[in-house]
C-alpha cells in the first residue's frame, strides 16, 4: 500500500511539473552556448549496453562541450567519468521531492542541443529536457515501456526532431540507428567497451568464477539450489573460487546457495573450504566491475551482469528473460572485432516468448512455477553447466 501510494505520488508529482515546464518552453530564445547535453537514465547494465554508441558524440559534435545527464538512483557517474565519453557528468538526485529542488536547479542550465537517448523515454527524463533552456531538442523514437501511447505522443511534441528507429531491433541495434540518425551515417553496431576503473579491489589468486544470482525483483530469479549445483560442477572440475555478487537486498540468496552448496559437498566427502564465498552487497560497483573483468566466467540471473561481464569482454552465460526476447538477448551486431566475447543467452523454448516486448511489465504473471516465469524457472542445470564449460575454453 505503503509502495503504491508512493509511486502514485511520483506519477502525480511529475505530471505536475510536465505541464510547467512545458508552458516554460515555449518562450523561446536563442541560447548562445556550445553545450550539448546528453540525457540517459539508466541502470549499469543498460549503461554498459550504450557505451560503443556514446563515444560517437564527441565525433558528431566536435565543436561542443558535451555533458552527460544521468540520476543517483543506480549511480553510473564514476564509470562514466571514466570512459572519457564526456566533457562533463552530472548526476541529479530526483527522489521523492528532491525532484523539485533538481528541476529547479535544471533550469539554469542553458545549452544548444538537449538529446534524450532514452530508448525507453520517461516523463522523468522529458522534465530534464523541458528544464534545460536550450535551441534544439532531439530524442530517440522510444518504446511503451515507461509511458502509454497517448502520453507518448504528447511527449514526442516537445522535441523538434525524434529519429526513427526500429523498434522490433536488439538494443544495440537501436542504438546505432540513433547514432545514425544524429549524423553518424557509417557507424556501425559493435560490442561496448568498458575502460578499466581505478579502484583498490582484491582479486582472488586461482581461477575464479563470478555469480549474479539475483535480479531487479524474486519473480525474475533462478532457483538458488540449481545456482548450487552448477558452482558444484565448477569447483570439482575447472574453477579454484567462487565470488558470488549483487544486491545487499538479496544477500540471503546468496547465503541460501553457499548453505545448499556445503551440504551438497559434505555428501561428498568434501569440505567448501571457503571456495565459495557470498559477497552480495560488499563490492562498490567499481570493485564490481574489476572483479568481472579479471573473472574466469560470469554466469548472471539478471542482465546487468551479463552486460558488464561482455562490456568487460570477459566470458558469460546468462539466464536471459523470455518476456522481453529480442531486445536485450541474443545480443546482435553489426561489426564484430577479433577476439571478442559475445554472451551466451540461455532461455526454456516457451510459446509465449517476447510476450513483454512492446511493454517489458506486461509479462503474464500466472506464466509461472512457484511465481517465477517458466522461460526462466524451466531452465535446465545440464544446459547452463554445457555452456559454462564452452565458455572457459574460449
């Protein structure tokens, strides 16, 4: 209720400022500035998905200033700095009525160009746009995952251009095709890379294995035994160690895996002797990204992990979602370089597959095994444990 009420008050809130905002607009005057501002609110999976296509906006404006526009929930500013994409990075704080305070201090801001590349544009993002005094305003064409038809229309008024992109295209894709749009013409589709970033991490000695067990929510998670059985099958055959990260939020998953795990080699005759270890919500998400890049294999629940490990080129396996099949798994291409590692997707072969791929919340919640999705509850250990071992011969 407590939940309800709160996203009800954002939606309200939002809505609000949309309208202001919007009447602001209109008193247009030309902003002499050389600022472009690029707006993307974004977790670090799809953060790490974007990069190849974010470094092409210091060559399509070479005359600008570009500042990067993100938000402190799922902060990716650090990372940011660090790919040297961006002339600047600033991070807004927008809970709650904070929001009102960020907005505020978002008009003052005056650029020449504000771009959305959000492929899945919010009115959240629309109130940045809106707020930054600017000359032109370009956005993505976007899909129905954050707003409805009618609104997204209405949203589509605010911007003097929205580039065309197929909506029915793999994520990167779509991202090239943005990049196009903004006057890229020959920039092609490839894996992102994500740039080494400073940090004081300890690395294991022995081969190790990274393991993302949770997601955005307990509808979308693997069960942690067959998590068990498949680090079993690593530790007795190729792996030395097993670090299992993620949220603090699901930290009791990953004590449930190391418990199932130390009776499953007690049956054996064997001790884990702290070969796997459960450190869900100790690592920064920079000591994050290091472990995954100097990892053996990466096997990830959700697609953030899987999206850094390959940002990371480090190779993975991942228990892909089947409602929103097509857009973030398999991963597509246009231009491949040598030696790179393209993730493993694993999906159960369901005939309701991409149920959720105009809408990524409207998958059936009754399409289900103990409220978990049968493309993913279905998914076999044999499956995942195959694959797991293709990928450390790369």
């Amino acid at each position: 209720m407590k939940e309800s009420l709160k996203r009800n008050f954002s939606k309200g809130l939002n809505e609000v400022l949309f309208q202001i905002l919007r009447l602001r607009a209109l008193r247009k005057k030309y902003i002499k500035s050389n600022y472009v501002y690029v707006i993307r609110f974004a977790h670090i999976g799809d953060f790490c998905l974007w990069l190849d296509s974010a470094k092409e906006f210091k060559k399509i404006f070479p005359k600008h200033k570009i500042v990067f526009l993100t938000y402190k929930y799922k902060n990716v500013k650090k990372i940011a700095e660090a790919t040297g994409y961006f002339d600047k990075v600033i991070c807004f704080d927008t809970e709650g009525l904070k929001r009102i305070r960020t907005i505020q201090k978002a008009c003052h801001l005056k650029g020449d160009i504000v771009i959305n590349s959000n492929p899945s544009r919010s009115l959240l993002s629309d109130l940045f746009v809106l707020a930054i005094r600017t000359n032109k305003r370009i956005a993505q064409k976007s899909d129905f995952s954050e707003m409805g038809k009618k609104q997204l229309s209405r949203s589509d008024l605010i911007y003097d251009k929205v580039i065309e992109c197929d909506l029915k295209q793999m994520e990167l894709i779509k991202n090239a095709e943005f990049i196009r749009g903004l006057g890229e013409k020959e920039f092609k589709a490839r894996l992102p890379q994500l740039p080494k970033i400073p940090c004081n991490v300890k690395l294991p000695k022995g081969k190790y294995a990274i393991i993302f067990p949770d997601a955005d929510a307990p509808i979308q998670m693997w069960n942690y035994k067959n998590f068990s059985i498949v680090i079993q099958n690593m530790l007795n055959e190729s792996i030395d160690e097993c670090l299992i990260l993620g949220s603090v939020k699901y930290r009791n998953v990953g004590d449930q895996i190391v418990k199932e795990l130390e009776c499953k080699m007690l049956a054996e005759d064997k001790k884990l002797n702290h070969r796997c270890i459960n450190r869900m919500g100790e690592t920064s998400l920079e000591e994050c990204i290091e472990l995954v890049r100097y990892a053996s294999i990466v096997l990830s629940n959700d697609t953030g992990g899987a999206h850094i490990a390959t940002a990371c080129n480090t190779p993975c396996v991942v228990l892909a979602a089947g409602w929103n099949r097509g857009r973030f798994f398999p991963y597509k291409v246009e231009e491949k370089r040598i030696g790179e590692c393209m993730p493993v997707d694993i999906v159960s072969a369901q005939p309701c597959l991409g149920c959720g791929i105009e809408n990524i919340n409207r998958f059936n919640p009754e399409c289900g095994i103990n409220g978990v999705p049968k493309c993913i509850a279905m998914n076999g250990t044999e499956e995942i444990i195959k694959k797991i071992k293709e990928g450390l011969k790369k």
